[in-house]
C-alpha cells in the first residue's frame, strides 16, 4: 500500500475544508435566516433543534478539519 504525498494529503485536506465550510455555511444560513425574521419582526419561530443539531455538527466538523490542517502543517515544518 502505498502513501499519499504531502502535496496529496494536503490537497485531500484542502477538499475536505472545503465542503466542511460549505456544509458549516448552508447549517449557518438556515438558523441566521429564522434569527433575521424574528429581529425583522416578520416571524416567531425560532430554529428549530435539528437545524441547531445540525448546525452545531458542522461548526465541529470544520473545526476537526481545521486541526488536522494545523497538525499537518506543524509536522512538515518539524
């Protein structure tokens, strides 16, 4: 079995940021949307918990991606 590269891994990295932060973005945007109806008084109903559920799962999954982006990066300059 052979191993990625660092130029592949980082790439796979990269990828993975990627949809990581759009997934993050799209849970984002559905909770904030319920938020700026009831700030604009044009709604009452608050997110509702599988959108928090789901929008607290992306923010860990970016967040998990983030780290392992740093680790990598702290091992190619050890």
């Amino acid at each position: 079995m052979s191993q990625a590269s660092p130029g592949e891994e980082w790439q796979t990295l990269c990828e993975e940021h990627r949809a990581a932060r759009k997934a993050q973005l799209a849970a984002f945007t559905s909770v904030n949307a319920k938020f700026l109806a009831i700030g604009a008084g044009t709604s009452t109903a608050n997110p509702t918990q599988d959108e928090s559920i789901a929008l607290e799962a992306a923010w860990e999954r970016l967040q998990d991606v983030r780290a392992r982006m740093t680790a990598f990066v702290k091992a190619q300059v050890a």
